[in-house]
C-alpha cells in the first residue's frame, strides 16, 4: 500500500501538517533532523527546500543514503534556494524577489525580519553545486523543472549501471 511520511526538524511544523493533512492515506508526520533519519525504501522522494538548512558537510552524506532508500525506478524531486553564479546576478534576483514579496503584500518589517531569521540558519548553493552532489550521490539523469530566480527545482533518478 501507499505510505507517505512527512519528516521536519520543528515539532510546531509537524503539527501544523498533521492538522492539514487531508490525504488518504493519512500520512504519518515525523519529528526529526533528516540527516538522523533511517530510511525505508521508497518510489519517491520530496526534499522541497530540505537540504539548505542542513550544513553543507552533511549534503552528501545525506543524498547517498536518500539514494541507496529509492527503488531502482525511484526519484528524487528537489526544489531548492540556490545562489546565482555571480554576486551582480545574485544581487539582481534578491532584488526581484523582494519586489515580488512587496507586490505580494508583504510589509518592509516582515521582509527584513524573514531575512534576519534565516540568518546563519539557510545556507544555499549554486544549482550547479547542488547537481554535483546529486551526480556524485548517485542521481543521474537529473532533470532541470523549474527555475525563478533563485529557486530552482530538479527531478533526479538513480543512476543505473549500463
């Protein structure tokens, strides 16, 4: 049968899920630091913005067993925050996104307070960097599915010897 698990680190956010869930099944929710996680084996994997809060040494490590978890026809779906390639591209994208917030209805004291919260907390790499630890983990092909300013998202499969 079906079983969907849904793991965060925040118990508030844990039993902000539960209340939400309206699946059948009903998914089981789960207080947790990923990088402790055991594992069961899975069809597919959601990381939708996981692995930049999780310290950059542990990326891989983590990835690896993600992969090891996945049936072989199994997938990864990861969205990420990303850097851009240069401090010009990463500050015209910062730019954007702060407009789009603020045409979006969020006040000046709610941005800068976000910002200041997610200091030294989110740590993003380059798209780039994070399809090399995907390839190095094991994941290819790794499919680019969306992509806006800095966020960008990727289905990857596990690699399969030819």
């Amino acid at each position: 049968g079906v079983r969907v698990v849904g793991v965060d680190r925040d118990p508030g956010m844990v039993e902000e899920a539960d209340r939400d869930a309206g699946l059948a099944p009903a998914p089981q929710f789960v207080v947790s630091a990923i990088e402790a996680m055991e594992f069961e084996r899975a069809d597919l994997v959601v990381c939708f913005y996981t692995l930049q809060f999780i310290p950059v040494r542990h990326r891989a490590p983590l990835l690896a067993r993600l992969r090891r978890a996945l049936e072989p026809e199994g997938a990864l779906i990861l969205f990420e925050k990303t850097l851009a390639s240069s401090g010009v591209e990463q500050e015209i994208a910062e730019g954007a996104y702060l407009e789009f917030k603020r045409r979006n209805g969020f006040s000046a004291s709610e941005i800068v307070e976000k910002k200041r919260s997610l200091r030294g907390v989110l740590a993003p790499l380059p798209a780039s960097r994070n399809e090399a630890l995907l390839r190095g983990a094991g994941f290819s092909p790794i499919l680019h599915v969306f992509r806006w300013l800095m966020f960008d998202g990727v289905i990857a499969f596990p690699a399969t010897a030819d």
